[in-house]
C-alpha cells in the first residue's frame, strides 16, 4: 500500500496502517536523530516521542503526501529539544562504529568516513544544518523544506546559499568544495 493511503487510513484511527508508516521510515528517522543528538540512547528517546506525538496529533496532516516531511519536522524539532535540555555540545568526531546499527545503508557509512564533513555541518547555525541536511540528505525540494520550516522558499534558497558558503571556508574554501561529493551531498 502506498504511504498516501496510508495516512488517510492512520487519521481515520487505524493502527496498524500508523505503525506500517513508521516501520516504513524507521531507519531514516534513526539515522536523522542519530545525526543530531550524535548518540544511540538519545536518538531512540527522540524517535520514540517524535512516533508518540506524530500518532497523537497525524489527523492534523493536511497534506498527506506531505507525510515523511511532517514527520522529519517533529523528529528535528524534538531532537533540537534534547540538546537544549542536556546542553550538549555535539562532537561528532566521537561517533563509534560499534553505536550504528546493523542494516544501516552504505551512505552512512561513507558520512562517518568524512569526518570533517560532518564536523562542519554541525558548526552551521541551526538553521543551515537543517537545510543542508533536509536538502541533500533527505534530497526535499525547496518547497517542501520552506513549509517544513515555516519561512518563505526564498529564505530556504539564502539558507542554503549560506550554508554552501560557510561549509566551504570552513572546509578550506576553494573553487571545488569537496563536499559536493561527499556521501551526505551528492546534488
């Protein structure tokens, strides 16, 4: 059954078609939290309240093939949540190989081997993170990432903008930033 069907039964109440939804994004959401709260204990608290208030509130999906992204800005949210509360400061350089699950596709893997990609990123301001993760990650079009965030597409487009300028003068600059080729952005 495709995700759009599936939506529409999960806001009539069904259970079962709410938990093949989650089944269906549960990696992608664990390695999103992952990314963000850069361990496994907080990620799954973070997965796990992203799941109870996505179930508590998904008859307020308008748009349901707007699933995945409603879903990664609850997720987001609730992730920045966490590390305000704990105020953690995020080393990604401390990532452990024995911390990511088995089954975990070969584009995380080539994410933990660019290190200072990654080390990077998480030197952005919140806003650029989440555009450059939601835009190459997650490869959302502009339209999607600028109702996701609630600014206009425009700002999305200055963010990324930012973010690209950014990353490269903290990558070493250049004319060919290297990490357009990286796993994490292959636009």
């Amino acid at each position: 059954m495709d995700t759009i069907a599936l939506v529409k039964k999960a806001r009539k109440g069904d259970d079962e078609a709410f938990e093949q939804l989650i089944s269906m994004h549960q990696e992608r959401l664990y390695r999103t939290a992952y990314m963000y709260v850069q361990n496994k204990e907080d990620a799954l608290d973070v997965i796990q309240e992203t799941v109870y208030k996505a179930y508590m509130s998904i008859e307020q999906l308008k748009k349901p093939e707007y699933f995945l992204t409603w879903l990664t800005r609850i997720l987001i949210h609730h992730a920045y949540q966490v590390l305000n509360e704990k105020k953690k400061v995020m080393n990604i350089q401390e990532m452990q190989e024995e911390n990511i699950p088995k089954g975990m596709s070969d584009e995380l893997h080539r994410v933990e081997q660019n290190m200072d990609l990654k080390d990077a990123i998480m030197q952005l301001d919140e806003n650029y993170q989440t555009v450059i993760l939601l835009y190459y990650y997650y490869d959302l079009p502009i339209s999607q990432i600028a109702w996701q965030l609630s600014v206009p597409e425009g700002t999305v487009k200055t963010y990324l903008h930012r973010a690209r300028k950014r990353l490269r003068n903290i990558l070493g600059g250049g004319s060919d930033p290297i990490w357009i080729n990286s796993g994490l952005m292959t636009k």
